[in-house]
C-alpha cells in the first residue's frame, strides 16, 4: 500500500513596509517655495510668490540622488 502524501504547507509571504521617503530640505515637503518680487529700478520688494520647488518637482520627497 502506498501512502498518501499530505499536501505541502503553503507560505505565507509577508510584505516589508517601505520605508517613508525623507521630506525634500528646499521646501520642507510642501513642494512650493517663495521668493521675493521686486519691482522698480531700486529693486524693492513688493510681497512674495510661491513657485514649484526644483529640487524635488514638487512631490515633497527627497531626490534620490
């Protein structure tokens, strides 16, 4: 008489969590920046805009580089 085999045990595969990425330094993970708007022949500044942040494309997260 031949045994039956039994059934192998399935494994379960747990996920690794990635980690968070790091919030970018330039814009502190807002992905805007602000500069200052002058205006006039003496330069003077006249109140802020905000813009995309080049360091990160404006997603917030560190560049990998």
């Amino acid at each position: 008489m031949t045994a039956a085999k039994k059934p192998t045990a399935r494994r379960r595969k747990t996920t690794v969590a990635k980690p968070e990425p790091a919030p970018c330094r330039t814009c502190k993970g807002s992905g805007e920046v602000s500069r200052t708007v002058r205006v006039g022949r003496k330069q003077r500044p006249v109140g802020q805009q905000t813009g995309l942040c080049l360091a990160c494309l404006g997603s917030g997260e560190a560049p990998t580089d």
